[in-house]
C-alpha cells in the first residue's frame, strides 16, 4: 500500500513539474510575442509620423527631386520629419504666424509637428506631377480630431475629416476619402522651379471628436510625389 503511494505521489510530482514548465514556454513565448509587436509598432510609429516619398520617375525621366536642406540637394526617394516629444491637443490658434517661414526640416513646436520641404525640376523640359497625402496608419480613430495643414508657396489649405453629423469641420477642407486627405497636379513645371512646401500636424482641442477616447492613439502620414495618380 505505501508502494502505490509513493509512486502516486510521484507520479503527481511529475505530472506537476511538467505542467509547470510547459506553462513556463507558454508565458516565454507570450512574452516573445509581445516583444515583437512591440518592436513592430516601434519601428512603424517611432520613424515618423510624417514621411515623403518621391516616385524614381520623377528624378530618373524628369529631374525632380524633394530636399530639406537648401544647402543639400541631393536625389532621396524618401524624407522623414521628427516626430514631436509630446502630442497633447492644442488649439490652431496657438500656431505661430510665421510658422512656414522656416528654411527646411524639423521645425516642431509644443505638441504640434511642422516640417518644411522643397520639390524642384533640376531636369531639362518641363514636366508636372501628382501629390498625393493619405494616412497610411492609425490607432484608436486619432484621424477623427487630427488637423493636417499645407502651406504651398506660402498658401495654406487645413484639412480635416468631416464631423460625426457628416459636415465639414469649421474653417477647414474635408478628406477626400475616408483615408485619403488630398490630391493635387502640378503642371508646366518648367526647369528650375521650385514648390516650397511646410507641413503642420497637430491634434484640434475644440473638435468635439477629440477626447479621452483617442488618448494613447497614434497616426502615420505619407505624402507621395508621382509621376502619374495612383488610383489604389
């Protein structure tokens, strides 16, 4: 008898012992998993929450380029501007007046972003292009308050999604589409011109969609430079 309840107990122990380290690799393989989305959605939101790209046509076939630095006008397919160490909603009224006369790059200031940019023709005949400025990602609906607005040699259009009553949002230009913000061509772009362009980001404090439910979200803006429109 105390045979038969040594080997139960043992065979309990061991029973235990192994439940033990398959819950062990379970947690470690959890763990894994979370590290690697983690890193995941570090690298997608951590690069910038604004970036450019630049079609190759447009350089190789028409001499375009984009640059932030006057200084430097090099060929890249892609511009990234940084991001800013907080993203608290503001009001548009808090924005310098002055805020596009920066000379290029990275001119964030308290939670707003504000990026300045140049695309020119440094090729031979006259081309033109299409811009195009979607959002490529976003969490927790940050879109429903967000605010994107353009200064395009020195004139500024404000983008917004429309209201929850399906109404455009005061003083601003509806999305084209639910993830698309705007579209525009760009013709008899001649040798040696120049479109100077600043990006301001920032989240709007008097839309009624910007509350505690978006806390905690991010959003990931692309504007592509094409040599033709892109209809995804």
């Amino acid at each position: 008898m105390d045979n038969k309840r040594i080997a139960l107990t043992t065979n309990k122990l061991k029973k235990e012992k192994k439940i033990k380290r398959i819950v062990r690799i379970v947690l470690l393989l959890i763990l894994l998993l979370l590290a690697i989305i983690y890193s995941v959605v570090g690298i997608v939101y951590n690069n910038s929450n604004f970036s450019i790209t630049l079609d190759r046509n447009l350089y190789y076939e028409k001499g375009l380029i984009v640059y932030d630095d006057p200084d430097y006008k090099v060929f890249r397919s892609e511009l990234y501007a940084l991001s800013p160490d907080t993203f608290d909603n503001i009001s548009y009224r808090w924005l310098p007046e002055n805020i596009h006369d920066s000379r290029g790059g990275s001119h964030n200031g308290q939670n707003y972003l504000a990026y300045t940019f140049y695309v020119e023709n440094q090729g031979k005949d006259t081309a033109d292009y299409y811009s195009e400025i979607e959002i490529v990602d976003v969490i927790k609906n940050v879109d429903e308050a967000v605010r994107i607005r353009v200064y395009k040699n020195d004139v500024q259009t404000t983008y917004a999604k429309k209201s929850a009553r399906n109404e455009p949002e005061k003083n601003t230009t509806p999305f084209l589409e639910d993830k698309l913000i705007a579209l525009d061509h760009v013709e008899n772009f001649k040798p040696g011109d120049i479109d100077k362009y600043t990006v301001v980001l920032w989240l709007e404090g008097s839309d009624p969609e910007c509350n505690d439910n978006i806390l905690g979200g991010e959003i990931k803006i692309v504007m592509s430079f094409n040599s033709e429109y892109v209809d995804d």
